[in-house]
C-alpha cells in the first residue's frame, strides 16, 4: 500500500486484532469475556436471553437441518479445552 492511501477499516481491524492476539493470551481474552458478559447480563434481561437463544436454534435448524439436533454432542464430545 503507497503511503498515501487509507487503509480500510476491514485491514486496520485485522492488523489491530492480530497486534492484540500477539501481546496476550488465552487468559486476557477470557477475562475480557467474562466482563462483557457480565455488562449484558447487567443491561438484558431474560426475555433477551430467550429471544437470542431462540434465533440462534432457528438459524442452526435452517443451516443444519433437523437432523443436527438428534445427534450426541454433550460432555465431552464439546470440551475441547
């Protein structure tokens, strides 16, 4: 890129975040996490909650099918940590 052109938003944020995944670990990010969704739970309420879940679940179905839901997936199938 010339010294004269803007750089996108697109490439200043993927800079940015590759800048940030550099200087910390796995632990910053989970306690930036944990504050955000703390802040939420302080800002919405149940009903948020719900309506999010239910969005999510309609867009899963839509994607995956009804199929997806039969399958085992719990325990430890999903702890990858």
């Amino acid at each position: 890129m010339a010294n004269n052109e803007k750089m996108s938003r697109e490439e200043a944020g993927r800079k940015g975040g590759e800048a940030t995944s550099k200087n910390h670990d796995r632990d910053f990010y989970q306690e930036i996490g944990q504050k955000g969704g703390e802040a939420t739970s302080d800002n919405h309420d149940k009903e948020f909650y719900q309506e999010i879940g239910q969005k999510g679940g309609e867009a899963t179905s839509d994607s995956h099918g009804k199929d997806f839901y039969k399958e085992k997936k719990g325990g430890k199938a999903r702890n990858n940590y």
